[in-house]
C-alpha cells in the first residue's frame, strides 16, 4: 500500500519566545515492512535542522531556531510504501537487546491489578499466541475514547473504562514487562479510510524464538499494511514527536492536524 | 578569552552594590554626627530625608515605625526586610562576588566576605556609638575592597566593577543633592542666605569631600559652591563631573577589548560633553531640582544601555 | 565496636608510645607539639576556611547553609611503598572502568562473554540508552575518578566505592595542603612530601587531551557549574580558576546547530571541552528530565555529533552503580587480564536469596546499603544501630532485597586526630583522584582523607559530621632524610 502522511504541527506563543530547541522524532526509517519513499520537514521560520540516530536506533533531528519567534509550523510530509507480514517486525535498528525492553518508567508502572490482569490473560504463556490473546482480551475490555484531557499513566488507564489508542497500547507495555515479556511503545501513523486521523501508538512485544511482534490493541490484533512506524520507545513520554525547550515566558497552544490517506490511481 | 556575559553583568552589579553600601554607610553615620553629635540636633527631619536619599521612604513608612535615630538607622544598617539596607546590599555584592569568584582576586574576594560577616553577628546596632562603629567597619572593608580592585589586573574584570561604581555613584550623589538642597534650602529662600553649618557638613561629609571644598574654595561654606563641588569639579570623585568621566574612560577600555562600540558609548560620551559645558550658576537658575531629575533618568537609560550592549540578559 | 582491634596509620597497634617505625618522627611531632598550638593553627586553617569561602551546604539544614567541613591538623601518610602498591591498583581500576564503559555502550563484548547477568545493566537506570551508541574521543569515559578506599592493616587497602559520575573533593586536597605548608612548615622540611599542586594543570592538560577531532590546537575548555547556590560551588569556582579557564553556568551556554556556544560580552565563542558538574539528569531538558532548569537545551545533541567533549561522560553511572560494585573483580579481570590489585569489600547482593538470608540472619553485624543511595544516608551500620533501626532495614530488606547491599562491619584504619579531649584515633576513609587522557591514566599523589570525627563512629561523610586531613605522600627518600637526622636532631640543635 502506498500511503501519504501529511503531519502539521502547529505552536502559538502568548510572548514572544528568545529561542527554541526541539527534538523531532517524525522521520520513519525503512523496515522490512516499509520503505520510505519520500519524506521532509519543512518549518515556517527560520531554522537549522541536524539530523541523528538516537541510542534506540530512531532518526530524529534537532531543530534550533532564534527568536523573536511567535509561532512556529513544522509541516511533516512523506510517502510510504508499506506490506503486510503479519505483524512480524524485521529489518529495524535494533542497537539494544530485548531485555532492555523490560525496564519500568515513571507511566508504565504496572500495578496490582493490571499485574494480576495480565497472569490470567496470558495463562503462564509468553509467545506470539499468549501476546496475541491478551491483546484481544484489553480490546474487549476498554471503551475506545477519542480523546483524553491529560495522557494517562499505565495504572490510571486500567482502572478507566475507556481510554485512548495510546494509553491502551503504554497500559499493554506496562503489562507486558509486569510479566517479564520485553515490550516497547511504537508511535505512528495509522490509515482509517473516512476517519479523522490522530497521531496512533502501539505496541511490539517481544515473542521469544518468533522475534517482535506487533500488535495494536485499540484495534484487537496485529498490525497490517495501514500502519506507518515512526519511533520506538520505553512508553508514550520518551517518543513525543515533539519534545522540546523554550527560552521565553509565557503559554503555548498546541494544534495539531494530520491527514493519512493512500495514494490515488496508480 | 572573552568574558562571559553574565560575569560581566554580575561584576557590574558587585560594585554598584558595593558602593551603595558604602554610601549608605557614609549617610548613616554623617546623620548620626549631625543628629547626635552637633549643638542643634537635627531630629527626625534629618532621617527622614536620609531614608529619601535611599529611596526607601515607603518601605520605611509601610513598617509604621517612627522616624528617630534608632529606627531608621537599624532601618538602612541591618534591616533584611527590605532591599534599601547595608546587609541587603553587602548581601547582593557577595552573591554576585560568589558567582563571579574566578574573576575576582582572593583579596577582593575575601573583602567583600569579611563586610558580610559583619552583619552575620550583629542583631540591632544599639545606640549612636555602636552605630559609628558599625559603618565604620563597613566603610574600612569597603575601601579593602577598592584597594583589592585596585591591586588586581588591569582587565574587563576591574573596569566592569569600576563601570558599576562610577553609574551608582553618579546616583547617589543626585539624589543627596536633590534631597538635601531641598531640605535645607525651603522654596523661596534665597540662595547664599543664611545656612546651618552643620547640615551643609553632612553633605560634604557623606561623599568625603570636606576636605577637598577647603582646598577648592577658599570661601567659607556656601550651599552654591558646594553644589558647584558636587556637580561639575572631577577632582572630587564622587562629584557628578568625575562619574560622568570615570563611565566614558571605563566603556573605552572595555570598547577596546572587545573591538565594540554600542549605544552605551555613545550615550556616555554625550553626557561628559554636555557636562564639560554646565555651569553652577546656569544650572541653578534654570532649577536645580530638574535638571537633577533629568540626570538620573539619563543614568538610568545609560544603565539600561549597558544592559544592552554587553549583553547582561 | 572493635576500636582496640582498629589499626592506627600513626601509632600502629601499639599506641602512642609504641609507634609504626617509619613513622616515629611523625609520632613525635604529635606528641611534642603542645596541644594549644595545635588547636591554634587549627583554628588559623578553620578561619582562612571560612574566609574563602570552602563551605558546603548540608541538605535539609537550613541554618547551616553554609558551613566548613571540619579540617584536622594532623595530616595522614602514605609511605612511598604504600603509594606505589595503590596506585598501581588504582590504575588497574581506572583502566577497567573505561573499558567497561566503552564496551557497555558499545559492543557490549563483556555481556556476550557471559561475564556479567544482562539484567543488571539493561534494567538498570543509570544504564543510558540515550548515551548508547556514543564513543567519546579516544575511548575515554571516566576521565576524573574518585575511589573510595578503606584500610584495615598495613598492607591491606580496600575499595569502598568508585565515582565515576562527578567526584568531588579535589579542591579540599589542595586547600588542606595550602593550610599545612602555611601553619606546619617544619613538617614538609622534614618530610619529603609529595607536591600535589600540579592537579589543575593536569587536569587542563587531560582536558585539551580529549577535545573534539575539529577543535583545532588550542581547544577552549570551560567548568560547568548548575550555579553558585550549589553545595560545591566552591570547588567549581577553584577549579576553573586554578586552570585559567571560565566558569560557566547553563544560561552562558546556546546549543545552535548542534555546536555548543558560549555568550560573551562580544558575541558568541564556541566551547569544546565542558567538565560539568552537572548530573546526568538535569544535564539536557531535551533528553533527560525535561523539567530540569539546571541543563543546557540541546547540548546533547552536540555531544552526540561529535562537536562536544563531556567530562565525565553522561551515562558513566553504570560504572559506579553499588550493584555493579560487587561485579568489580570480574570487570578488572576480564579487561585487564590479571587479578585485580585492589581488592573490593566484600559484598552480599541481596537480590540472590542465598545472600539474603545470611544477611537476615547476621544485621547486627553487616553495614547494609541502599544500591542507589549516597551521602551515607539510608545505611544501617548494624554494630551501632539500635534493635528498632535493625527491625526497621530487616522489613525493607524482606520487602524489596533487590534494593540492598550488605558488607562486613570492617575495622576501619585510624589516624591520631585532635579532639576535645587531646589527641585521640580516630576512623578515616580516603579518595584519591585518577586522571584520564589521551595519554594515559595518572594518578596525583594526594587525596581528600575523610575522618569521622565522633569516637568510634565510621561515618566518614561530611554531610554527618565528618572532617578532613591532609594526605601526605611521602617520596622515596623520606626513609634517608631520616637516618640522617630529622626534626629531632634540629630541634636539639636549636634549643
């Protein structure tokens, strides 16, 4: 499937900011299942951009800017090619071993609950079947909210009764490590035909002898040819497409549009 | 190597504070003379006008104290509850002396800390005589520090410092004519009438120029002359003539160091031109009272300026 | 406690009378100077102190915000034998640190050898991802080492803890060492005392050592310091001072396309060594925590092209980590290829239940420690500690054993040390400095000597009423000048 991402991120300042430094985590690299056709990032003011690899092996770029700045675009643009393996995660830069994959964050605590969820829906197992079965069972369990206030941590999404795509697949991480599975958070682009589109995220878990799998539990199931893997991430903090530093007062608003359709007539 | 902004914005406010302790220290103690000391004490008048020369008329009056000796000299000495008091100054030149101890030699240093340490044991200043004893070491430690200044390199470091003195000295002197003049000479008196000694001592006495208005004039004390000293003689170093041109000489050394020129240079020349041209008798004539204003708002741009050109934020 | 059973660096076991024989001159310094002159210069050294500022403030005490660190003015000594066996093993150590590091994050062959469990770093989290993948110039991790050693006999020296992180202390060695030579002088005419007054240039040398391949001939080096509020400020401000070099705070710093500048009063200057003194955690708001206000935004992005030397290298904490600590022996030996020279203290890892229950079963005896703790704080020293605080570490332990380590209560050394009382043994630890450059590891001749100042107390931490001495190295002719006749003979002739 060949699938155009156009991903426009838009900060508004209420004072005029001196400098700013970002962190850019938009650039899909290739894998087996994606081959990057094109792709750029474009920012409305001006601004150095230098890209990098960072210690999980996603491509990032750093952008600096000087001030007086009010505002500035970042309008992320690229085309994908993608296939479909089942779900199985080959050709990625993996410079960290599984067991990395096991280490708790500040928001993937597990917690009782979510630990004891986790025993009976894996049922001792911990291969792609055990992974696949309990990505099913959260599915089954949760509301899907389209939006939430403020991301929830791994422990607050499993006492909610709905949650969002991304705080699902955290809460399934969390889960997943609780039960010394090695898993990590992928954030990226999903292609819903008439649905509006919002940043998705996640979840590759580590399946012994089968390697990574990928599964989506907002969606019940392993991943297909309609996903865009952008960055790898021990849970939703450390992969913000965005992350960055301001030197100035004042507030910022935040606005965020993204379209992801495939491509027409070929 | 080129200083560090912010080393530079620290060693400027070190000797601005610096100098400000020294002259409210200076202040204190020719109030204390003048109030205790002399046949006329001066009562409350005399404080009250002291705590308008510091700008610290308000914070004073908020605290609902009355405006005696006692008062108003642990007021301006050892009060922390407001930024107008030696202790608060010595505090702030030592927090900047801290940040910018690599800069400083350890005689500087240790000057600075030593007049802090004053304070550190020191609850209330008791009465006339514990208060002379008091400034007096602030004013020894302070001179310690201007001879460590003096004894340090020739470098940015000494002229940033020396630039901070010259712009807080070019206001406190001011503002003690503007506050003082008018004290002791009320609307509609006339200049050169007649004039309390010991007041116009005070003055002379708080930028230690008594001795310097005997060389200069050989006429008795005249409130005219005095603020002739005060304005235009640079032989005296805390008139506003000797400011206007220690701030040019130290903005050209720094100029040359740098291979810059800015607004601040510009400013600063213009003023010691205009200054070269001012005369006493046109000044007074023309009122006193504004054209003092004018001069502080200008040194305040001129601090302002620098801010600027050196990059301080 | 065993005080009797303590070793005294001074007086041997024997007492005062009874001193170690290389040492007898230094014995009779202590026992003929009159106490009140001793307590005098004490007091000169306290006073210049506090005069120029060595204070450090204590966490949680506001009122003592800034306070000196007691010094004593009996020095400790290291004969030139003694010296030559630690350095050698300090070396060795230092050596293995940098390797461990550079494989750690990097090919990480120690792990494929099976020499260490995976777990232990990877799920560590002072193993940085954010650093993986880095390699600083030459190799070099650990440029500035400080490790902890304890002494419990004449010849038998043990390694309490590495610092690899941001070691501090250097600048009470120097100053401590300023203070004698001023209030002792006829100590240093009689021994020959290493100078160790050539630390900061070393350390500006090592520094230009590993600058940036495109930093051209004379790279510019500055100390980072969070500011001076910091408890170690001082030491900050000493450095940079005593290698001629600036002193910057994180607002002096713009990361700009991925070059570190620094703002001066005439534009920018770009900065290509920085010894920050900066955690790793507050070092960068884009990749570590982001509501630090202390970091530079974007300096590790600087660092990870190449563009920036750190000193110490971020993510060095896996080195220093207490449960790596009790891997020591096998990191020195795997890199180094032969036993290490300085034996570790050993160490009970609370995770493997085996080791849990001998610790339970002996608290009373056993110092245990938090795996992330420092300062000495969350320690029980269990002959000291009452019932309630051995019931109370006997619960966490039970709890959450993966958090705790636990050692024998060791017979700490002592040195003779001025106390209310007169002079009086007292526990002393000690931290030498261990310098690495292109050019190799080199280690000064000195070191900060901490002394618990309490009768029989073995918390030698500053924060808890510990003091510093000074730390003589002897040089190997020390022995002779004795022969030939040392302060004794002087003292007669002059009298």
């Amino acid at each position: 499937m060949r699938l155009i991402v156009e991903h426009r991120t838009r900060y508004r300042f209420s004072e005029p900011q001196t400098r700013l430094i970002q962190c850019l985590r938009m650039t899909p690299d290739d894998t087996d299942d994606q081959t990057v056709i094109g792709w750029s990032i474009d920012v409305d003011c001006d601004a150095r951009l230098r890209e990098s690899r960072d210690g999980l092996g996603n491509r990032q770029a750093m952008l600096y800017a000087d001030g007086p700045i009010d505002g500035i675009e970042i309008s992320v643009r690229g085309e994908v090619l993608t296939g479909d393996h089942g779900g199985v995660v080959r050709g990625t830069h993996e410079p960290l071993p599984p067991v990395f994959y096991l280490r708790e964050t500040e928001r993937t605590v597990a917690g009782a609950a979510l630990s004891g969820f986790m025993v009976e829906a894996l049922a001792g197992g911990a291969d792609a079947a055990a992974i696949d079965a309990v990505t099913r069972a959260i599915h089954g369990r949760f509301k899907l909210a389209s939006h939430v206030e403020e991301l929830r941590d791994a422990a607050a999404t499993f006492a909610a009764e709905a949650a969002t795509g991304r705080e699902l697949a955290q809460m399934l991480v969390a889960g997943l490590r609780a039960a010394e599975i090695p898993a990590r958070y992928v954030s990226g682009y999903r292609q819903r035909e008439g649905r509006a589109c919002a940043p998705h995220g996640w979840v590759e878990a580590f399946a012994g002898a089968e390697g990574w799998i990928a599964v989506d539990p907002s969606a019940g199931g392993r991943i297909d040819e309609r996903y865009v893997r952008v960055a790898i991430g021990l849970d939703t903090a450390s992969v913000t497409p965005v992350a960055g530093s301001r030197l100035g007062p004042g507030e910022e608003m935040l606005d965020v549009a993204l379209i992801v359709e495939q491509a027409r007539g070929q | 190597m080129l200083m560090l902004s912010r080393t530079a914005a620290s060693l400027y406010w070190l000797g601005r504070y610096v100098e400000r302790a020294d002259f409210i220290a200076r202040l204190v103690e020719a109030t204390v003379r003048l109030d205790a000391l002399s046949a006329t004490p001066a009562g409350e008048a005399a404080w009250e006008s002291a705590l308008r020369v510091t700008y610290t008329d308000e914070a004073f009056a908020a605290s609902g104290a009355r405006a005696d000796q006692t008062n108003v000299a642990r007021f301006l000495t050892i009060d922390t509850g407001h930024p107008g008091s030696i202790v608060q100054c010595l505090d702030m030149a030592r927090n900047n002396a801290r940040a910018v101890r690599t800069a400083l030699t350890r005689e500087a240093w240790t000057a600075i800390n030593r007049a802090w340490l004053l304070f550190n044991s020191r609850m209330r200043p008791g009465n006339a005589m514990a208060t002379l004893n008091l400034v007096e070491a602030v004013k020894a430690e302070t001179r310690g520090f201007e001879g460590a200044i003096l004894r340090m390199m020739r470098n940015e470091a000494v002229w940033f410092i020396r630039l901070g003195s010259a712009v807080e000295r070019a206001d406190n002197t001011a503002r003690l004519i503007d506050v003082k003049y008018h004290l002791l000479l009320p609307e509609g008196a006339p200049v050169g009438g007649i004039v309390d000694r010991d007041q116009w001592t005070t003055i002379l006495q708080t930028v230690s120029a008594v001795t310097a208005y005997r060389w200069l004039y050989s006429e008795g004390l005249e409130p005219r002359l005095v603020i002739d000293l005060l304005l235009t003689r640079p032989e005296l170093p805390r008139s506003l003539a000797a400011c206007v041109e220690e701030t040019v000489e130290m903005l050209g050394l720094l100029g040359k160091r740098t291979g810059l020129q800015g607004g601040a240079d510009r400013m600063a020349r213009a003023r010691l031109a205009r200054m070269h041209k001012t005369r006493t008798p046109e000044v007074i004539v023309g009122g006193l009272h504004e054209w003092l204003s004018a001069f502080i708002a200008e040194n305040l741009a001129l601090d302002r300026a620098i801010a600027q050109q050196f990059r301080f934020i | 406690m065993g005080d009797l059973r303590a070793f005294d660096e001074i007086w041997g076991q024997g007492g005062p009378d009874n001193p170690r024989e290389p040492l007898a001159m230094l014995a009779d310094w202590i026992a003929e100077t009159p106490r009140e002159e001793l307590a005098r210069r004490l007091e000169a050294a306290e006073n210049t102190f506090r005069q120029l500022g060595i204070t450090f403030a204590v966490y949680g005490d506001r009122d003592a915000a800034e306070r000196i660190i007691p010094f004593d003015i009996v020095p400790r000594v290291f004969l030139a034998d003694e010296w030559a066996r630690l350095s050698e093993g300090l070396i060795q150590r230092v050596e293995a640190i940098n390797a461990f590091l550079d494989d750690i994050y990097g090919d990480r062959r120690i792990l494929a050898d099976g020499v260490l469990p995976p777990d232990i770093v990877f799920r560590n989290p002072q193993f940085r991802h954010e650093v993986a993948g880095i390699r600083p110039p030459h190799g070099i991790w650990a440029h500035i080492c400080g490790i902890d050693l304890v002494r419990t006999g004449p010849d038998d020296f043990f390694v309490l803890e590495d610092n690899a992180r941001t070691p501090s202390g250097v600048s009470y060695m120097l100053e401590n060492r300023e203070a004698m030579i001023r209030l002792c002088p006829e100590l240093f005419r009689n021994f020959r005392v290493a100078a160790v007054d050539s630390y900061p240039d070393r350390l500006h040398e090592t520094m230009r050592s590993v600058a940036p391949p495109g930093a051209g001939s004379r790279p510019v080096c500055v100390v980072l310091t969070p500011g001076h509020f910091n408890s170690a400020y001082y030491e900050h401000s000493f450095l940079a001072d005593s290698m001629g070099i600036e002193l910057v705070e994180p607002a002096d710093l713009v990361v700009d396309d991925d070059i570190v500048w620094m703002q001066t009063i005439a534009g920018r200057v770009k900065v290509d060594v920085i010894y920050r003194r900066i955690d790793d955690d507050f070092l960068d708001p884009v990749v570590f925590r982001p509501d630090s206000l202390l970091g530079v935004p974007g300096i590790m992005s600087a660092y990870r092209a190449g563009n920036v030397t750190l000193i110490n290298a971020p993510g060095n904490g896996i080195a220093d980590d207490k449960a790596i600590y009790s891997y020591m022996p096998e990191i020195v030996r795997y890199y180094s290829g032969g036993e290490a020279k300085l034996p570790n203290v050993e160490t009970y890892r609370c995770r493997e239940p085996q080791a849990l229950k001998y610790v339970l079963d002996r608290l009373p005896e056993l110092v245990v420690k938090l795996v992330d703790g420092s300062g000495g704080y969350g320690m029980l020293v269990g002959p000291t500690a009452s019932s309630e605080e051995i019931e109370r570490f006997r619960a966490a332990l039970i709890a959450e054993p993966h958090r705790y380590i636990a050692q024998p209560t060791l017979a700490l050394s002592t040195v003779p040390t001025l106390t209310e009382k007169g002079l009086a043994p007292r526990h002393v630890d000690f931290r030498p400095f261990v310098l690495t450059g292109r050019d190799g590891v080199q280690v000064v001749p000195g070191g900060l000597t901490r002394v618990a100042l309490k009768e029989g107390s073995l918390v030698v931490n500053s924060s808890q009423g510990g003091g510093t001495k000074d730390s003589f190295v002897l040089l190997p002719e020390a022995r002779q000048m004795q022969k030939m006749g040392g302060m004794f003979q002087q003292q007669e002739l002059g009298s």
